[in-house]
C-alpha cells in the first residue's frame, strides 16, 4: 500500500511536489510506472476526469 500511495498522491507530477531529489525513491517510482496496471490506472483516471469536464462544461 504504501507504493501506492506515494506514487498516487505525494509524488504524480498533479501533487505539485518535486520529490526528483531522493534516487531511491525516484527508483522505485519509475519501476512502478512502469507497470502496465499503473498506466492503466492513469488512462482510466484521465477518462474519468474528462468524462466529469464534459460534464461541467455541458
């Protein structure tokens, strides 16, 4: 849970926050984007949010 949890909410470039400088740390999220479920999680996640845009926009 807790690869998840930093890779979703404290480091994803949406957060706002540079994490760049600890290696490990951008080590192991670059193992995790690397995942095919991860990037299905954000394609999914960008569907969603432009499904809601529309949405507000319509």
């Amino acid at each position: 849970m807790a690869n998840a949890y930093v890779w979703a909410t404290m480091w994803h470039e949406r957060s706002g926050m540079d994490l760049s400088h600890p290696k490990h740390l951008m080590a192991g999220i670059a193992r995790i984007d690397a995942r095919p479920s991860a990037q299905k999680a954000l394609r999914d996640e960008a569907a969603v949010a432009a499904r809601h845009k529309a949405l507000l926009a319509a």
